[in-house]
C-alpha cells in the first residue's frame, strides 16, 4: 500500500501570506494526486486533481505542483475562509487510494 | 447539478447491523464510480472502498475488507455502506463521493461529496 505523509501537521499562516504544504508518496503515483479542503462540520471538497488542475469554481489563489513522490499545495494569499485541514489523495494503485493525515493550516 | 445525498445519523449498539445510504442525481449514477470514506472523531480521512453501480464491481481498501460490505441499486440510484455486527470502534463520520474518472487525462478524483451519515456505537 502507497502511503501519503503530509507535512507539517500544523501550518500558522497570518492572513495575505502565502502558505506552502507538501505531499510525500511512499513510491510513484505519476500525477495522479489530489487535494481536498475540509473546513470543521463539513464534506471535503476538490480543489486540485492531476496534481496541478484546479477543480471547477477553484479560485486561481490555490497551486499544486509536483510529480512521482513529491507534491506541493501553495495558497499564494490565504483568505480567511483557506483557514482549514487540506488532504493529499493518490489515485494510482486502485483500490486502495489512500490519504494522507492532512495539514491543518491555523491563523498566526 | 450533481448531489449525493446521505441517509440521516445513526445511533446503534456493539453487535447490532447498519445499512447507510447515498443517492445519487443530476449525472449517471450507473456509470460512475461511489466511493466511502471514513472519518472517526478529530481524525483524518480513511479511503474505505469503491463501488462500480453499473455491474456492483466493488474494490475494498485492504484496511476495510471483510469489515463492511458496498453495495449497490442502480434502479434507484443509491449505494449502500453496511455493517453485520457493529463495533464501537465503528463510530465515525462517513462520506460518500463520486469517483470521476477522466478516460481522457487517466486522471480520478472525488469530485461530489454527500454531507456524511454520523454513525455512533456505543452501549
């Protein structure tokens, strides 16, 4: 099984700061990366697929670059609404597609 | 519009069976895959297994195999998460989504999420 370790845990970002995340695949995954946002007593949601294709409705402020093992989710300006926990998902070795433990990113 | 949307919390006691659900609207439910996903309290996500409605082609994660079963009804649009003998441990949040696969790109994400059942065991 592919394991997907996220760092760091927690990200203290001031608001208009730019807030850099990282993905670590236990082997290659190609491109096949995703990232979801969870905000507290809702759904994830997409925001990027393919490791660098932002989802529909995505506002252009969210990145994601990287390749094989190592991936990065960069939110060039955080808005008060980015404060939240953001998950890496691969999807190159079905069916177990898992997830890494998450980065929650907190006001400074 | 694409929604799933999930049967309502659930409160059960160790040893008893649950069946939660997730209908599906607004695109092909029949030819996309449904995918779990679950969340124990203050935890991260668990990729639990996926299911294909249109033939019940089902693919568990090693971690949830044998543990619950994924089923589906392509009739109405809805699949199902199911347990035989629920444990406390078994208390979480879980999530369905839809699995879009893109036979274009090659690339798969969960593109709509149900708002979650919260299952809570406990005697």
């Amino acid at each position: 099984e592919i394991v997907m370790t996220q760092s760091p845990a927690t990200l203290s970002v001031s608001p208009g700061e730019r807030a850099t995340l990282s993905c670590r695949a236990s082997q290659s995954v190609t491109n096949n990366l995703a990232w979801y946002q969870q905000k507290p007593g809702q759904a994830p949601r997409l925001l990027i697929y393919g490791a660098s294709t932002r989802a529909t409705g995505i506002p252009a402020r969210f990145s994601g670059s990287g390749s094989e093992t190592e991936f990065t989710l960069t939110i060039s300006s955080l808005q008060s609404e980015d404060f939240a926990v953001y998950y890496c998902q691969h999807y190159n070795n079905w069916p177990s597609l898992t997830f890494g433990g998450g980065t929650k990113v907190e006001i400074k | 519009e694409v929604q799933l949307v999930q049967s309502g919390a659930e409160v059960k006691k160790p040893g008893e069976s649950l069946k939660i659900s997730c209908k599906g609207s607004g695109y092909s439910f029949t030819n996309n895959w449904i995918g779990w996903v679950r969340q124990m309290p203050g935890k991260g996500l668990e990729w639990m297994g996926i299911i294909y409605p249109s033939d019940s082609e089902t693919k568990y994660s090693p971690s949830f195999q044998g543990q619950v079963t994924i089923s589906a009804d392509k009739s109405i649009s809805t699949a199902y998460l199911q347990w035989n003998s629920l444990k406390a441990s078994d208390t979480a949040m879980y999530y369905c989504a839809r699995l879009y696969y893109d036979i274009l790109t090659g690339y798969s994400r969960l593109d709509h999420w149900g708002q979650g059942t919260l299952v809570t065991v406990s005697s």
